[in-house]
C-alpha cells in the first residue's frame, strides 16, 4: 500500500463522521414512524434495529476515531485504541447474528440475511487484517486497511437495513391483506 497522508485520513473521518450524523437522523426518523406500522413483527425487528444500529454506529466510528487517532496521536495508542473498538465491533457482531434468524423468518427479507454473512466475514477480515499485515506492531498503512474494510461494511449494511425497510412495507402490506382475507372467510 502507498504511504497514507494525515489529508486521506481526515477526510475519511470527515465522510464517516457526516454518515454518522445522517445515518442517526434517518435512524430516528424510522423509529418514530416506521415501528408504528409494524404489527406482528415488532418485537422481533426492533431489538434487531438497536443491534443493526450498533454495530453500524462501531463500523463508522472505526473509520472516524482510528483517522483522527492516526494524525494525533503515538502509533501506540492508535493499537490500543483499534484493539477496543474490534472487541466492540465482534460484540456487537455477535448481538446482530444471534438476531438475524428470527427476523429473516417472520419478515421473508434476505437482504439482511446476505448482508450478515457479507458483513461477518468482513469483520473477521477488518480486525484481523491490521495484526496479520503488521503483526503486534501494525502501521498506519496495516490499520488503513481495516479504516477502508469498516467504511465499505458500515456502508453496505445501511444499504442493507434501507432495503429492509422496503421490503417491510410490502410485508406488512401482505400480512394486512392475509388478516382481510381471513376476516371475510
């Protein structure tokens, strides 16, 4: 990898620290409209959505503090600093998989499904990567990688929960229509 300058770094956390920021604004805007319309999914698919919303919240602030701690900062508290937030990241991983099979059951969406494989394997690559690449010492070129993995995962999962929402609309769409259906029986 080339030598990475302190102006890619900024800019990294400039753009992570933006999706942040819009990504908690549609988050939000969701939750106060979006659950009203859930019926039978409801107590499935919101502790799902505080899971999603964590890990997406680590992905963005590993692009974001790991750039900010890059420029400012000794190497060694940047390690420090990318060891705490992959444990966050694996933690908040395992919450999001523990979840996913039951949401994908009772809402039919695979987007979310393909998007936790994809997303799994990509967090076993962004906290791995840096240590392999750079061994107990990773430079800042080892810990661009994982800052570039987590951007892209943090990125594909909001495409994903987008998606999500989508297909929920047609699902609660569908189970009204079955709920009709039944009634006029």
């Amino acid at each position: 990898m080339r030598d990475v300058s302190d102006a890619f770094l900024l800019n990294m956390s400039e753009v992570s620290a933006a999706l942040i920021g819009l990504f908690l604004v549609g988050i939000f805007f969701f939750a106060d409209t979006g659950f009203r319309r859930l019926d039978q999914a409801r107590g499935i698919v919101e502790p799902y959505f505080r899971a999603s919303t964590r890990i997406v919240l680590v992905l963005y602030a590993l692009p974001l503090g790991l750039s900010l701690s890059l420029v400012a900062l000794e190497p060694v508290w940047s390690r420090v600093l990318f060891a705490l937030l992959s444990l966050m990241l694996l933690a908040a991983n395992v919450d999001t998989a523990a979840r996913i099979r039951a949401v994908s059951k009772v809402t039919g969406s695979t987007a979310l499904l393909v998007n936790e494989v994809a997303g799994t394997l990509a967090v076993l690559v962004i906290v791995a990567l840096p240590w392999i690449l750079g061994g107990l010492h990773p430079t800042r070129e080892d810990l661009t990688w994982a800052i570039l993995l987590s951007f892209a995962a943090g990125f594909a999962s909001i495409a994903a929960m987008v998606l999500f929402v989508l297909d929920l609309a047609g699902f609660e769409a569908d189970a009204g229509r079955e709920d009709d259906d039944q009634r006029g029986r």
